[in-house]
C-alpha cells in the first residue's frame, strides 16, 4: 500500500514539541459518563421517586396527627399530642430505609448491572483502555458512578423528611433526641450506595449481557431475602414459645443483601429498633398458656465484630471480581 493510501499518512504529529500534560481524574470521566446515562432513563427517576413511599406515608401521617387531629385522645403531660410524644424519631428513618430496600436494587440493576456487561458486549472496553485510562481508572469510574447515584436515591427522601421534623416537631425531641442523626444518616446512605455499587458491578464484569447481569444480581437478592424470611420466622416461632429466641437467630437475620444494609443502619444510627407506629409499644401477652415478652418480636443491633467486616469484605470484593475481569488492551508496535 502506497503511503498516499495510507488512511493516516500524514506523520507530523510525531514532531509535536509542546506542552504534555498527564491525564487527570480520569477515573471521573467514566463517573460522569455513567451518571450521565442513568439519569436520562425515565425509569430510573420513577423508581428513584417510588423508593421514598414510606416516607410520603410518615409525612402524610405525622402532619395529619399535627395539623389536623390536634391532640388526639387523651392529651399528653404539657398538652403536647399523645401521638407524637410518643415517636422515636431516629427509628422512623430505619423503618424508611428498610422498607426502600428492595426498589434500590431495582434502581441498582438500572444503572449498574449492564454498566460493565454491555461495555463487555460492544467491545468499549477497547475504546476506554486504548486510551490514556488504566484498568483502576476504568473500574473505579463505574463504581463511582453508579455509589454516587444509588447513595442520592438513598439520601434525598431522608434529608426531606429530616427537614419537615427538624422544622415541625423540636418540642417532641426530634433534635434533641439525636442530635448526630443528620451526619449519621448521611452514613447510611453512603454505606448502602458502596453496598450496592460492588455487588452490581462485581456481577455485571462477569456476563456479555446487561439483562442476564441484572436476573443474576436479582437472584442474589431474592435468595438471601429469603434467608432472612426464614430467620424472621424462626425468631417470631421462638418469640411465642416458653424460650428467648437464640442470640444466633437474631444475627443471622441480617446474612442477606438488604440484611446487611439495614443492620448497618441500626448500628450506625444506634437503635434496636421500634414498632412502626405508638400503640404497636412491645409488652406482655399471653398465646398458647405461655407468657409472651413482645419485645422478642424486634430484632436488636447486630454484632458490629462480625457485620462491619463483612460488609466491607462484600463491598471490597465486587470491587475484586470486576477488577479480575476487566483486561488492559495491548497495544503492540
């Protein structure tokens, strides 16, 4: 082939004698790119508002309580309202984020179970590491983006609802309770977002298809759930007879995807846990001849000896997987 044929006949960039800057935060690049796609996916803002349905319901109910059944029953020491004396504030944030579990890993197999998958099936992983971008930066950029997303999903609806309490309900101790809440929340969000972005990855670096990444990563979900189903239920068995359920149960409750991020949020927020709403108060009954203690039922802070390793072992680990599969391209002269 003559060199006028040559598609990149033309050499002179080989005399470039200027300026040579070292490529910087390249890793953020891939971030935004990730950030960038999910946002544009209409279904990721209708899961994203879907995730915080428990809080609409606590701000529907608590400014119903406030506003319009005034002192409900029979008032409270004060005159303040029997209702809402009787909340436990940073426990509202645990039932909220408990119960948004399952939606964020929908939102989760959105915008990170193809992230890597799909790259792997149109071959970009040629186009981003055949440019000045090293594995780290490629890796690191995905997971980052997709920990950024998953931890705003998490932490918008409590920041709304930490607002309307913070504003709405200072003499019922929602301060003063817990004055490190706002941080400590922040910690949560941040924890399950990690959670979920090395899992997803992780899963995603090990298939050519988005969609068999995402049934893999459900199925991981809904195995370990109903693990803890099953832990559940043997606590609440326990719970009705004549013995205290085994400390053992009790931990093993929180050996699942969602197990771990909820146990880190008591640990972090520093709760056993409460009934949902007043008047649900645990106490003592009676069913089948036996003395029931009610407060079985609510399963405690696990042990953090064993749920803080784990939990950064499962995060460091997506991160392993998907670093294992990603491969350098080789560029030979």
């Amino acid at each position: 082939m003559s060199q006028s044929s040559s598609p990149i006949a033309d050499l002179s960039y080989r005399h470039y004698d200027g300026p040579l800057n070292a490529p910087v935060a390249r890793w953020w690049s891939i971030a935004k790119m990730t950030i960038q796609v999910a946002i544009k996916k209409k279904a990721f803002w209708g899961w994203s508002i879907v995730s915080s349905w428990w809080y609409l319901i606590l701000l529907a109910v608590f400014w119903f309580m406030d506003n319009v059944a005034g002192t409900f029953g029979a008032p409270a020491e004060g005159g303040k309202n029997p209702f809402l004396s009787q909340i436990i504030w940073k426990d509202q944030f645990v039932h909220g984020f408990s119960y948004s579990q399952m939606i964020l890993m929908v939102v989760a197999l959105l915008v990170g179970a193809g992230s890597i998958a799909n790259d792997n099936r149109s071959n970009a992983l040629l186009v981003y590491l055949s440019k000045p971008a090293s594995r780290f930066d490629y890796i690191f950029g995905k997971w980052l983006g997709v920990f950024l997303l998953i931890s705003g999903v998490a932490i918008t609806p409590m920041m709304i609802f930490y607002l309307y309490g913070y504003m709405s309900f200072q003499d019922y101790g929602f301060w003063s309770s817990a004055p490190w809440l706002f941080l400590k929340l922040i910690l949560v969000a941040l924890c399950s977002g990690a959670v979920h972005a090395s899992l997803s990855l992780g899963i995603s670096s090990l298939f050519n298809q988005g969609r068999i990444a995402g049934a893999t990563y459900a199925g991981l979900y809904f195995l370990t759930y109903i693990f803890t189903g099953i832990m559940g239920g043997f606590n609440a068995i326990q719970s009705f007879g004549s013995d205290k359920p085994p400390t053992i149960i009790k931990q093993l409750f929180y050996c699942s995807v969602d197990g771990l991020q909820i146990g880190m949020a008591k640990l972090i927020i520093g709760t056993n846990g409460s009934p949902v709403f007043p008047g649900m108060t645990p106490g003592r009954g009676r069913r089948g001849g036996n003395q029931v203690d009610m407060s079985e039922f609510i399963i405690g802070i696990p042990h953090w000896q064993w749920i803080v390793p784990v939990t950064i072992s499962v995060v460091a680990a997506g991160f392993l997987i998907a670093w294992s599969r990603v491969k350098a391209v080789e560029v030979v002269g």
